[in-house]
C-alpha cells in the first residue's frame, strides 16, 4: 500500500499541480487575466446571482392563449373553405377546445367534409422525433353538425413548437438589453429560466419579458361614432379597443389586419425631426412594404391604427400613400420606453403570453457582501480546522492539512474546469467538505493508532491502517453521494450549486486523503524512517476507553422517543415557519439608504397598500429589513403586482438588495419535490447499507437518519427558524453525514463480528463503539468548527442553513453512537444476544457478513 511506482508518482503529483495551475486564475483579478499570454489557463469560475447580483425569472407559458389563437385560425378557415365550395353553414363558433359548425342542407354534409378534411390531416410532429400526429378531431355523430376539437397531442405539439419559437425571441429581447451572459433554457413542458447575471434594473426586463408584442397596422372604423359604439353594439367586423394613454381612449377598430409585425425587419429608437420627440422608427419587408403602400394609398384621409398586445399605441391620419415601407411609431414615449417597444419589435412577437411565476434577485451590493462573507467565514473555518488537526495529530495533522489544501484546489480547479456555478450556498458546501474532508484522514490515523498499540512496527501500522480505511471510506462517502446526487437532480437553484460543490467535494475527498495522503506519508517513512509515531499535543480520547454505552441505551432510547414524540406534536400543532419557497408568496430585503431603518414606519406604510399579510423584521445590521408578503388570492399575476407596489412605496428611501416572488404554482411543486427527494435519498441509502452489510444495519440506519430528520424538523419549530430550500439542502445534507458517521460504527461492528465469534452483542457494540469513539468525536469536531465560522460569519442569508446543519451534525453523532448501534440488539442480529447480555463472554454465533 506504501510502495508507489515513479509512473504513479508523477502521475499523481500532475494531477495535483494541474488542479492548482486552474485554481490560480481565481486568485487573480480579470483585468491582470486579460493581459497574461492566451496559452495562460484564465476560466474561472462563474459566479451565481446570489454573488454578483443578477435576476433569475421563470416564465409559464398560457396554453390556453395557443388553443385560443388555434381555434379562431381554425374558424377561419372553416369559413374560407365552405365558402369556396359553395356549402352552405350556420352556428359557427365553440368553447373551450371545440368548435362546431351546422351545415343546412344535409344532402351538402359529405362534400362538406371532404371539404374540411384538411383539418383533421395528420401534421409531421418534428424532424428528429419522426411520426406524425392529428391536431383536430372531427365529431359527427350529431346529424347535420360537425365538431372539431384541439386533441391532448395536437395541444402538445403546439405548446412544444411555441415554446421554443418563444425560447428564440426571449433570447433576442435579453441579448438587445446588452447584458452580459445571459442565460435563457427551456425547463419543463411549457417553461422558460431566464437568469441575467449583473442586471441592474429587473423591473424592465421583467417588462420587456412579459409582453407579447403582438404588433399589427389595423384601419378606425369611422363609420360610427366610437361612443355610439360603446353604448350600443360595434359594427360586425369591429371591435373597441383602449390607447395606452392614461385615461385611456377609446377606438372603434376594424378587426382586419394591413399589416402584421411579422413583416417588420428592423426597428429603432430615434427622435422626431420636427419636435425631437422620442419615436420609433420601423422598416417592412418586401410584401409588408407592398400591403402597406396599398392600403395607404387605398384610404387617404382615413385614420390607421397602430396596435401593440390590442392596445392602440398611436392612430394617426393617412395624408398621403405611404409606398417606401418605411415609418415612425409615435406616442406618449420616454427615450427608454421607445427603446424598449424597438427591442420587442425587433425580437418578434411571442406566440403566447409568458407569466413571470417564479422570480429571485439580488442586488450587486448584497453579492459582495454575500463573496465578503463567504471568504471571512472560509478562512476562518480553515484555520480552526488545520489548527484543530495539528494539535490531535501532531506531524501526521501537517501532512494531513497539505492534503486539505489540494483537496480544496482541486474543487476550485474542477468548478472552473466544468464551468460550474458557485452559489452562496456552494461556498458553504467548500467549507463544509473541508470540516468532512478530514474525516477521511481521522479514519485512517485512527487505524494507524489502533494497529500500532497492537504491536505492529510504523511501516505496518501504517500500511495495515491505510487499508482497513478504505472500505469505511468508501462506504461513508457513498452513502453521503447519493443524498447529493438527489439533492442534484431534484433541486434548483442554489440548492443544485451546493449539491455540485458538495458532490465533487466528495469525489476530491477520497483522493486526497486515500491516494495522496497515503503519498506524503510514504515519502515521510522514506526519508525521515521514523521509530515511533508522531506524539499530538493533546489526546482528546485516551487509548482503552471503556463506556459502558449500551448500559445506558434503554434510556437513550427512553429520551430520544420522547424528543421525536414532542418534535412530531410541535410539527403538527404549532407547525413550521416555511418560506415563500413552499408557501407562496414575496421576500423582498431592504436597506436604509441613510441611517437606520424604520421598521414601524415600513409597516404602516406597506399596510395601506392593501396587500395582505405583510411581516417586517430586522435583518442582520440595523439599517437592513426583510420584508415578507403572503400569498395573493389573484394568482401569478397579482404577486408581481405587490412587488411593483412595494417598490413604488419605498424605493425613495430604501435601495432593494433582494426580491424573490415564488407562485402558488412553483411553490406547490417545490414541496413536492422536497417530499419525493427526501424519500429518494432513504430508500437508496436503504438499498445500499442493505446490499453492503444485513438488514438490521439497513433498517437501523434508516431509523437513526429519521430521527435525525425529525429532531432537525422540531429545532425548526422551536428556533422558528423560516424553512425554505436551502434548509432542504441541509436536512438532505445531515441524511449524508449522519449515514456518515452510522457506517463507521456499523463497519467497526461488521468486522468485530468475524473476529469476535463467541462475544456477546453489548460488549461487541460497546467496543465497536469505543474503538471509533475517536474517530467520531475528532469528526464532529472538525466539522462543528467549519459550520460554526459559517454560522458567526457567513452572513444572515444562510444562516438558517448553517444552524441548521451544525444542529444535524450534533445529533448524527449522538444517533450514531446512542440510537444506530443499539437497534442491532433490538433487531436480534445475534439471537442469543439478549439471554447472554449479562454474561462476559456470550455463546451466540456471528452473523456471517
């Protein structure tokens, strides 16, 4: 296990020092990157909006905007067809997804059909998914009557054809406002994330999102007063439709369409000639140009409408034949909001209405403080870790803290590698991974100590210790990989960036500490060829330390049903204080532009606005308020609506560092996919510990990790700390540690059971027990140190987080030992165990694992 070839040591430190060299860059500034030769590795790793400051929006597409826009398309061409067959019709019209049309004379029903027969044609459903699918389906089993109905796959075809034409005019929109990486990706059937990085103003990109665009060039009815219109009935083929000027005017508008923003190739903010008056400037192609001149020379005189989304933005008079396919859009702009109509223009129309139902943003200054934070708590964390290390191991600590300075290395260097995000819940997976990194290195000293104190020589302690590890190392880390993998595929967000950072922190973890630890140490016995371990300043567990733990197990178990009893009451009677992640509803922090913040003047403000329940509290430093909205009755929408009402009230004397809307749509999901990725991760977990040890080691470990979720739950109803998905993460997170720690005890207790044949199960669990009892408390440590610089430092943000795993990492261990271990006597995993639990030595056969 010591010997290492000169191939597999310079492989091993290649790897080490290409992990640094992509390290570096993020230790160097942009602009020094910039200047350094182009061979120079210079990618670093991308910042989440949680850091740099961005907006993240999730848009819902309204299907029933494309089974509206099919069935008036299909109307019309119903109309258009039995009309040049000459066939004669009445009652043509429908509801929700169908249409229906009377033919009145039957003898005409067949050729009517034969008619209409394109209707119900299959359509090709797309080049790489082959086949074909029928969009319409015909009902006559009613005499004289015809209906046709959108089916379930004609609806999917249009969504999935819509969604992505809308993917590509989203795209042109957000690449015309100049931001910089952009990211805009389908999710789901009828889903679009938009995540702009560095967005300062998210209003308008909200805005600019949000609207359909639908332009069309349409001719006033001027047949008849439009105030006659709106108290009687339009003409037939006329509708009334509003300006956008405030009060809006009313025009009596002819529903046929000149020209349609389709032929529009260029569109540009400009200013009027005359009055310098901010417009829009357009320009048709070829065949709008030809249908616009012809109408324009058709009816001069007359006055054409200019409509956006069936709001009349300018109805100018036509004076003369426009023939150059050229014009100006002119109305009540701003220089911005004619900006804005030109980038719609030119990024098309959406094919249906986008609904804003999730939205996260953060403000630039609030991402510095969150990377500022995040390095305070990092660095602090890492000193008390290495210092920690040093004193329990001496030497064998420094070598072991070089190998956690590579390990974080090499995350860094592979997060930058991958192009992955770090999120400020990332930077708490790095820290955490280097309290947990050492876990590894605790396992293997541990066994290098206990080797050692059994009489083998320093070569042989070691290399005997090295490799007892590393099937408990490998068995740990699998257990706390599949919690992440999980964590991964059913998270979002933030939760996904630490379940990436938390995954590959793993990965590192088992190489640092098995391949290159194992290095170190050889070339120490090479060259120094030691007689003697290296002594620690302080032993924290003496050698032959004899709890009598499974003594005291009746009322461990008494206290920890107890707990688990009143935790289950206090979820069910007082509940949990869940976040707008699983409720619903707006977070919006705030901070005081100017001394401190007035707390009692933002809730007597924000009460007038007749928007629900509203909390106001505090939020880390004085001049800084979080703000939290309830749900509203009116949907998607009406959330939106808050946010704009809550900026209005008090963007004047506060800057708006964070603003999250989640929907009563998202927020449903969430909760169950929270609920599906808790259950995920045990049963895999159970499959695991199954097929590696017995059932009892399965079924006890899955009991320990529920009552370390359970007791997690009831600290979140006692703290009244808010539940929301990075407390998910963390609870998914203590499933993994918490399996963790359980393998370690159940792998000691695997091996005692081949070596003890005849021992009774107390005696074996509490010498399994005390064996590790090391080893546990040296990791528990070492991670409580990393997760409390996190919880001092790390900032409010994740607070709730952070608490919430040190208070799993204390209870996994007290499960581990208290509640893991002596489930196996419960179980019977030696049947005799309970007749020879008073005798010292026991008859009982082991188990054969």
């Amino acid at each position: 296990m010591l010997y290492f070839s000169r191939f597999k040591m310079i492989l091993i430190w290649l790897a080490v020092a290409a992990t640094v060299v992509l390290a570096a860059p993020n230790l160097i500034p942009a602009s020094t990157l910039a200047q350094l030769p182009s061979w120079v590795p210079k990618r670093q790793m991308t910042l989440g909006l949680d850091l740099q400051g961005g907006s993240h929006i999730l848009l819902e597409m309204n299907q029933n905007d494309l089974i509206k826009d099919r069935l008036e398309t299909t109307r019309d061409e119903i109309r258009t067809l039995l009309r040049d067959a000459k066939i004669g019709y009445t009652g043509l019209g429908g509801t929700g997804r169908t249409l229906q049309v009377r033919i009145t004379d039957p003898a005409q029903l067949d050729a009517a059909k034969k008619a209409l027969k394109t209707l119900t044609d299959p359509v090709a459903a797309g080049l790489f998914t082959g086949g074909s699918i029928q969009e319409m389906a015909l009902d006559d089993s009613e005499p004289g009557l015809l209906k046709f109905t959108v089916t379930d796959a004609g609806i999917k075809y249009r969504t999935s054809t819509a969604l992505a034409q809308s993917i590509e005019v989203v795209e042109r929109r957000v690449n015309e406002l100049g931001t910089t990486e952009p990211i805009v990706q389908r999710q789901g059937d009828d889903r679009i994330l938009v995540q702009v990085p560095g967005l300062q103003d998210p209003q308008r990109l909200k805005e600019i999102l949000g609207q359909t665009a639908k332009l069309t060039f349409q001719m006033v009815d001027q047949s008849m007063p439009v105030q006659d219109a709106l108290k009687g009935r339009p003409p037939a083929g006329s509708t009334v439709l509003y300006s956008q000027d405030d009060p809006p005017v009313p025009y009596l508008i002819e529903n046929r369409v000149i020209v349609s923003g389709e032929n529009l190739v260029d569109a540009q903010a400009t200013y009027n000639s005359q009055n310098n008056e901010p417009v829009v400037s357009f320009r048709f192609d070829s065949k709008g140009a030809a249908r616009f001149g012809q109408a324009t020379a058709q009816n001069v005189g007359k006055l054409f409408a200019i409509i956006l989304d069936n709001q009349v933005i300018s109805a100018p008079q036509i004076r003369e034949p426009i023939l150059g396919g050229t014009g100006q859009i002119s109305g009540n702009f701003t220089a911005q909001s004619a900006n804005d109509l030109a980038v719609l223009l030119r990024a098309g129309a959406l094919p249906a209405t986008l609904t804003v139902i999730e939205e996260r943003t953060v403000g630039p200054g609030l991402g510095q403080d969150s990377i500022h934070a995040g390095k305070v708590a990092g660095i602090i964390g890492s000193i008390l870790v290495v210092a920690f290390m040093f004193v329990a191991y001496g030497f064998l600590g420094f070598l072991a803290n070089i190998a956690l300075a590579v390990h974080v290395a090499m995350i860094v260097g592979l997060l930058s590698l991958l192009g992955a995000t770090l999120t400020l819940p990332g930077i708490a997976g790095i820290v955490l991974t280097i309290g947990m990194a050492v876990d590894s290195n605790v396992l293997i000293y541990e066994r290098i100590r206990e080797e050692r104190r059994a009489g083998r020589s320093v070569i042989q302690a070691i290399d005997t210790g090295f490799s007892k590890a590393l099937a408990t190392i490998v068995d740990s880390n699998v257990t706390s990989l599949i919690a992440t993998v999980v964590l991964f595929y059913l998270g979002t967000g933030p939760v996904k960036g630490f379940a990436i950072t938390y995954a590959i922190g793993i990965l590192t973890t088992v190489f640092t500490a098995f391949t290159f630890t194992r290095l170190l140490v050889s070339i120490w016995l090479r060259r120094a060829r030691p007689k003697e371990l290296p002594r620690a300043p302080i032993t924290f567990v003496p050698p032959g330390t004899k709890i009598p733990f499974m003594g005291i197990r009746r009322w461990t178990f008494a206290l920890s049903s107890a707990l688990s009893i009143l935790s289950v009451v206090a979820f069910m009677s007082v509940g949990i204080n869940y976040g707008i992640d699983f409720k619903g509803g707006s977070l919006i922090e705030v901070q005081s532009k100017s001394g401190d913040a007035n707390l009692a003047d933002i809730r007597g403000r924000l009460s007038e606005l007749n928007i629900g329940e509203v909390q106001v509290q505090q939020f880390g430093a004085p001049n800084d308020v979080l703000i939290r909205v309830g749900t509203q009755d009116g949907g998607e929408n009406a959330e939106q609506t808050v946010i704009d009402k809550v900026r209005g009230e008090l963007q004047d004397q506060y800057d708006f560092r964070r603003v999250e809307v989640v929907g009563p749509t998202v927020s449903g999901e969430l909760a169950k996919q929270g609920t599906i990725a808790m259950i995920v991760a045990l049963v895999g977990i159970l499959v695991y510990v199954w097929f590696r040890f017995e059932w009892q080691f399965a079924v006890g470990a899955i009991v320990a990790t529920v009552h370390d979720v359970v007791m997690t739950l009831g600290f979140f109803v006692i703290s009244g700390l808010e539940f929301n998905q990075s407390s998910l993460a963390a609870i998914l997170t203590i499933i993994g540690y918490s399996l963790n720690d359980t393998i370690v005890v159940y792998d000691r207790v695997r091996e005692d059971l081949r070596k003890y044949k005849r021992m009774p199960l107390p005696q074996l669990l509490n010498n399994a027990i005390n064996e590790t009892l090391s080893r546990t408390t040296l990791t528990s440590v070492t991670t409580s140190l990393a997760l409390l610089a996190l919880v001092l430092f790390g900032g409010e943000v994740i607070r709730s987080f952070t608490l919430a795993m040190l208070f799993g990492v204390v209870f996994g261990t007290y499960s581990s030992i208290f509640i893991a271990a002596p489930l196996l006597i419960l179980f019977k995993l030696r049947p005799q165990a309970s007749a020879d639990e008073e005798k010292p030595v026991g008859g009982g056969k082991a188990v054969a694992t």
